[in-house]
C-alpha cells in the first residue's frame, strides 16, 4: 500500500506545469513512448524536454515551435 502512494505522488510532481508556454502545446515524442505512457500512465518527454503525463487531446493546440523545429531538422 506505501508503493502506491509514492507512485502517486512522484506522477503529480511530475505532471505540474512547469510555469511555461509548454502548456499551450501539442508536443511531439518518439512513438514507442506513447503506448506505455497510456497504459501505465508513465510520462514522456517530448523533442522539446518538457515531461508530462499525456491527458488531454493534442489536437485542440497548435504544434509546440521548438520541438517543429527539432522534428524539421531531423529529416
């Protein structure tokens, strides 16, 4: 029962707004992270080095500028 809680508790740190425009966002992250990320909830880490618990549906916001960038320049 004290796993659980720990566990909790390390996601809602982890999950906070950072206090930037990244909130605004719809970021990109390497595919392979996406479905573990929604089956056990574990966070990702987009192009751009926010983390964050994916929640809400990335096509309601415009594509984070920094991690276009970095996707733009990988190709």
């Amino acid at each position: 029962m004290t796993d659980v809680d720990v566990t909790t508790e390390e996601r809602a740190e982890i999950a906070t707004n950072d206090g930037g425009d990244h909130e605004r966002f719809s970021h990109y992250v390497k595919k392979d992270a996406i479905v573990p990320s929604a089956i056990e909830g574990t966070p990702v880490v987009a192009l751009c080095g926010k983390k964050w618990v994916p929640g809400r549906d990335p096509g309601r916001f415009p594509v984070c500028p920094e991690c276009k960038e970095i996707f733009e320049s990988l190709k």
